[in-house]
C-alpha cells in the first residue's frame, strides 16, 4: 500500500527524454512573439489613455466655446 501524502512522493522525476530542438526553436519563437503581443498591447493601451484624455479635453474646449457663443454680446 503507497502512502500518497509522504513528501518522497512529491519528489520531480528527471526528464528520461530530451526535447527535440525542433519543438525548442518552436517554444523560443512562440514566447518571442507572445512577449512582441504584450508589448504592443501596453503600447495600444498607452495610446488609447492618451487618446481619451485628448478626447476630453477637446470635449471641454468645445463646451467652452458653444457656451461662448451662447452669450449675448456686450457690444
């Protein structure tokens, strides 16, 4: 009977196999392109605060201006 719960069961097992470094040139290609994603995801986000923050600024401006506008003349 295996006691499951004893810490000499928990131990790693070496590899038996090597990897074929045709699957190792495909892992390093896919973490490159998935760190090239993530990336270009910070920057997209980056982009689309700076972009809000425009937006609302020229939001404001264009509610100045009507309010402006708006007012009778002094003259």
């Amino acid at each position: 009977m295996e006691v499951l719960d004893h810490p000499e069961s928990f131990r790693i097992m070496p590899a038996s196999k090597k990897y074929p470094p045709e699957l190792k040139e495909r892992a390093v290609r896919l973490l490159l392109a998935a760190r090239e994603d993530a990336a270009r995801l910070l920057e997209l986000e980056r982009e689309n605060r700076e972009l809000r923050r425009s937006n609302a600024i020229l939001r404001s401006a264009a509610a100045f201006f009507a309010a402006e506008l708006d007012r009778p003349s002094s003259r």
